[in-house]
C-alpha cells in the first residue's frame, strides 16, 4: 500500500524523504518499494480529500498490509493442517506441579459446555497477550507484572474521507505520535492512540477522549472532517508491551516494541510483546528454548518458507473473498450445494451464507460474534450492519450446529448487546 505523507513545510519533503530512504537501505531486498518525493498535483491525485490549504508537495513510503483475525484464523487452520490440535473457547484455570515442583498438566474448563478437562504435557507455553500476567501467576502467584496493557483505538469511516486507495500517514500529532487513513475492505480506518491502562479486558472500550484526539487530529488534515455522525464503528485493542524495568518510564509509546522470553523454575515459558511483524521470528526463537527446556529432539525450524493455509499466489478478487486465498472455491461449492447459502445476508457487503457455513465447519466458529466479528469482520466495519446481519447468521448457525430456536434468540440478543458499544 501506497501511504502518503502531505508536507506543508518547506523542509519537510526533504526531511521525510532522507529518512525514508534511510529505512529503505535497513530494508534492503525486504523493501516493498522505494519512498519518493511528490509534486503537489499529485498528492492531491492520490488522495483528494487531503488539506488543500498551505499543500507543497507529498512524500510516499510503501506498507504492507492485512487483516489480523483473518491472519490468525488463518495460522489456526496451517496448525490443524500440520496436525496440531486448536480448542476454542477453552481456559485454563490450574497447574498442577509433580513431587519436583515441575509442571506436569493442566485444568482447564470448556466455556461454552461448562466441560472439565485435564491435559498432561512436556512443555507449557504461555502465549495470552496481555493475560501472560494471569497465567504466571496460576504458576507462581508472588510473579510481579511482566507487561504494562497500552490501549489503541480506530474508528472506521466511509472511504470517501480519503477518496482514493492510497493510505494517509500524518508524521506528528499533538502528543507526538503519528496518526493513519488506511483503506480497508472498502472503509477507511483512522487511528491510532497509545492509551496506557491498568487492567486487561476481553472487551475494552475506547475513551472519549481517544475518539475525540483521532478526529480532531484527522480533521486537521482532512479537507471533509469526519465528526462522531460520521463513525460506523468503533473498536479498542490492547497491546502486550513487555513492562520496562526502568521504572520511571510510564509512556507507553516509550516502551520497545521487542518481544521477551521468560523461564520460571518451574517450567512455564512466556513469551509476550512483539508484533504481528515479527511473529514467525518470536514463535522459532520461543521453540528453540523450549526444546531446550524440555529436553525435547532438536529439529530445524521449517516456517521460514512455509505457505500458509488457503495460500494463492495471487488473487486480484477485489471483494471479501481474497481473504479466503485459495479455500474460495470451497466456499464456492457450500453455495452451489445450497441455494439458501447463496443469498448476501446484507444489501450492503458480499457476505453471504456461505460463508457463514464456512466459518463453523472450517474456522471454529461457535457464536455470533465468531462469525460477525473476527471471520467476517462486519462489526468492525459497520456496526449498525452487523446488528442487521445478526439474525440471519444466528439461523445459519443454528442449522449448521443444530442449535435450537432459543439458542437463536439468546445468541442475537447478546451479539445485539455487544455491537452497542461499537455505535456512538
């Protein structure tokens, strides 16, 4: 993706294009492309929604993107594929230690059944994102925090904030950090904020005055200014940072991004902080310790040239479909088979009852809001749709699982309860 910096500044083309450049030398044959200086006429070609007023020209990096539920959907299946076992919606709630003080199982609880289970193990990895805190301490409950939660928020809008297909990048807001416009599956999201926080939520919600920092800083660049009116969704993440041991540092835009191992007497290992850029790195280094730890047989790490589940070496499908690779034409067949599966269950995107089937058989949906928020991703998209689509995905479901009437009902009403603190 092409993203655009709008220089208002004399020396900032210059500036911005010497440093880039810098970042495209460390990037080496890893670089998507090489960041150029733009004349005026063409940042305004580029994205023509963009501030006329004091506009001199523009700057281009280049990005990748992709969708992270849909990515790690996506490594679920790869693991089922290389014959590993994924259990959904499963928690575990003990370790259990053997007469040496080593881990030998653990307890863990079925959510949806209410279902007991215990599992024996050589080696337990504690990878929970922000929840590694609560897991450390099931191990050893005096553990201090390992992770300081910082909080980043988007709001989605429609694409014609931006009015092209190329990404706005602003390189300095108020509070030092930089702000995005980035197309995706045909809105436009604009964020983010570096909110510290002090508890871990499966569901954190956006602070007003993250939603109004985001506006207000994208309006300044925006020659149409999104206001709360404008917002289809909006939705909060927490990030992992591995906690500084330097004290004094409290901003979480201060803190590394760098991922951390920890090895307890016992035999948890965790790992927490990275990023989604630097995943395949964390999990080799995270099972070449625990091969160590467990004295398990050494192997060479084979993820390097792996292709993922659904792998296409291209696809130039420019609906909702591309996420799905080469597993479409599957998807294809469930429609053909069924011509109720066909249908799209809203006026307004391409998702149809197919892929609703799909995402249970395949992808281990088993509520609502599997399916509208983290396979089809619609909640994240247009709240107001998803609560529209809610019905119709429930009376999917219900077929596909066998659940009844009620279940229906209970499932849309919960999904409806949900989707609310995505509407302002």
């Amino acid at each position: 993706m092409r993203f655009i910096i709008g220089n208002y500044r004399w020396w900032e083309q210059w500036v911005y294009t010497v440093g880039l450049t810098f970042y495209d030398i460390l990037a080496g044959r890893l670089g998507l492309g090489r960041s150029l200086p733009l004349l005026k006429e063409t940042v305004k070609k580029e994205i023509p929604t963009i501030k006329q007023t004091g506009l001199r020209g523009g700057v281009v990096y280049h990005d990748g993107q992709f969708d992270d539920a849909r990515m790690a959907i996506t490594l679920a299946q790869t693991l089922v594929d290389q014959g590993g076992v994924c259990l959904n919606y499963v928690k575990v709630t003990k370790l259990n230690k053997d007469s040496r003080g080593k881990l030998c199982s653990a307890e863990a609880i079925d959510q949806l059944n209410g279902e007991k289970y215990s599992f024996k193990a050589k080696l337990f990895i504690n990878a929970t994102g922000v929840f590694v805190d609560d897991v450390m301490k099931l191990d050893a409950p005096g553990n201090k925090k390992k992770i300081r939660p910082s909080q980043g928020v988007h709001l989605i809008v429609d694409r014609k904030f931006l009015g092209g297909s190329s990404a706005l990048m602003i390189p300095k807001t108020k509070d030092g950090r930089v702000l995005f416009g980035v197309p995706w599956h045909g809105k436009v999201v604009l964020g983010t904020t570096d909110t510290p926080v002090d508890n871990e939520s499966l569901e954190p919600r956006a602070l007003d005055e993250e939603i109004d920092f985001i506006l207000e800083q994208a309006g300044q660049y925006l020659d149409i200014k999104p206001t709360r009116a404008d917002v289809l969704s909006v939705f909060a993440g927490l990030r992992p940072l591995a906690a500084p041991s330097d004290s004094a540092s409290q901003k979480t835009k201060e803190i590394s991004r760098n991922h951390k191992i920890y090895k307890s007497t016992s035999g948890l290992l965790t790992i927490t902080g990275g990023k989604w850029t630097t995943y395949r790195e964390m999990a080799e280094e995270v099972v070449n310790v625990g091969i160590g730890m467990a004295n398990l047989p050494p192997r060479k790490c084979i993820t390097r040239d792996m292709k993922v589940h659904g792998y296409a070496q291209r696809t130039d499908d420019t609906s909702w479909n591309y996420v799905y690779g080469s597993d479409i034409e599957k998807i294809n067949k469930i429609a053909r088979e069924n011509t109720e599966y066909r249908q799209f269950i809203h006026p307004g995107y391409t998702f149809t009852g197919a892929h609703v089937a799909w995402a249970v058989r395949e992808e281990l949906a088993e509520t609502v809001e599997d399916v509208l928020a983290r396979r089809v991703r619609a909640l994240f998209l247009d709240a107001r749709a998803a609560i529209q689509m809610a019905p119709a995905v429930a009376s999917i479901m219900a077929k596909e699982l066998n659940k009844s009437e009620e279940w229906e009902k209970e499932q849309v009403k919960e999904f409806t309860d949900l989707a609310a603190g995505y509407i302002l």
